[in-house]
C-alpha cells in the first residue's frame, strides 16, 4: 500500500496517483481535510511497535502494509465544533488533530518520498537562507521584518529595489513600490512578518535534485512571478 497526502483535486497527487495505478499499485490519498470526520486513525503506540490501522473512505489499512507514503500536499486541520462560540476551543481541537497525524507520521516505519523532516526544512525557508548565507553561498540581501522604521531603512538602503514575498509561501512576489511604504501600507505589518528582497535581475534556473540526479530548467517569463504568467516557459537545461 502507498499513501498519498494530497486530493485528486491537486494536479500533482492525481499525477502520482494515476501513475501508480497503471503500475497496478494498491494507492490511497490520505486527505488531511476528512480526519477525524470520514478518515480514522487507530493506533496503540506503547507496545513496542507500530500497530494500529488506518481507516480511508470506510477502508481499513494496518500500518505494517504502508509501504510508502509521498507526502505532496498537507491541506491542515480545520475542524470546528458545532455551535461551538470559543475560537480557543477550535484551535486546542486542530492542536490535537495536528499532534495526532504528525506524531504517527514520524513513527511510520515504511520509505517516505518529502518526510516531515524534509517538509519542515521546506516550511522554513529563511532558515535556508540563512544556512546558505553561513556556507558562504552568495543569497540575495533579505530582510524578514513587521517593523515598519526597519523596512522603511532596508529599502532606502537598497535604493527602493526590492520585492516582498511571504516567508514560507502561499503568495505571489510582487516589486516593493514607493507607495508601499506609505503608513497605510505599512499598517500590515501588524499583522504578520514580511520578508523583503533584493530585487535580481537575470535568468531564473529552478534545479531539483532526487537521488543522484539533477534536474534543472529555465523559466522564462516577463512577469516578477512565473506562476502568474499564463505563456510562462520551461525549458530545460543542462
């Protein structure tokens, strides 16, 4: 058996998915959205190895048929109690669901494709930034900041050319403008951190690396962020 955390609704788990199917693999998803609702977990963790099972869409899967698990998309927790009126008690649910799966995933012993070691390194992507800049490998100036006089002092440093992202993703980059640094603009730093860059100018070469091998393309577009770029284009490089 391999598991899939993803949906078929997410264009790479589905890739996967069919893949190992037509490779006659017995292949489930494991949708983080439906546990505890459809999805079950039942596990006895004290008696010196891992027995419990899995329940998936009224499917019972024992831990010791999990061969492999590719972790590709961990859509979280949200689960609310009904007519429940205290956030805090929704929150100390999602605590419990999160510590529930993430324990189990760290004591699976099968082969793991992004294991949550992995996928935490992933999450952090300014401790990356900041282990390549100990390495001495050259990374763009950055400043990871909710203090408005510090971003306001990166920026004249930097001449105004910057961009902002978020710190681990799930927005786009934009270019910093001067009207961004209004007071208005700035407001949102109470929200959260931002973290702001050096803007680089240049061809933009992703390479992955998976065993032993590379593989690298250019993505060649005219916008800031390829992934708003409809005609974006990948080629490959060697």
């Amino acid at each position: 058996m391999i598991l899939i955390i993803g949906s078929e609704e997410e264009t790479h788990s589905r890739h996967i998915f069919d893949a190992l199917k037509k490779r006659k693999e017995d292949v489930e998803y494991w949708d983080t959205r439906k546990f505890p609702i459809t999805n079950r977990i039942n596990w006895y963790p004290t008696v010196g190895k891992n027995i419990g099972n899995f329940i998936i869409n009224n499917k019972k899967i024992d831990f010791s048929d999990v061969k492999c698990v590719f972790w590709r998309w961990n859509y979280g927790f949200n689960v609310k109690l009904k007519n429940s009126e205290n956030p805090r008690t929704d929150s100390i649910l999602n605590y419990e669901l999160t510590a529930t799966a993430e324990s189990l995933y760290n004591a699976l012993d099968c082969k793991w494709v992004n294991g949550p070691a992995a996928i935490n390194m992933h999450k952090t992507k300014a401790f990356q930034l900041f282990s390549m800049a100990q390495m001495g490998i050259r990374v763009p100036k950055t400043l990871i900041s909710n203090d408005k006089y510090e971003v306001r002092k990166f920026a004249e440093e930097n001449n105004c050319d910057l961009i902002f992202k978020p710190v681990q993703g799930g927005g786009y980059t934009k270019v910093l403008s001067q009207n961004d640094l209004c007071d208005e603009r700035l407001k949102c730093l109470n929200s959260g951190a931002v973290q702001f860059q050096e803007r680089l100018d240049g061809v933009d070469i992703r390479v992955y690396v998976i065993g032993d091998k590379f593989f690298a393309s250019e993505i060649r577009t005219n916008s800031i962020d390829f992934r708003i770029d409809e005609n974006a284009e990948i080629v490959p490089v060697s």
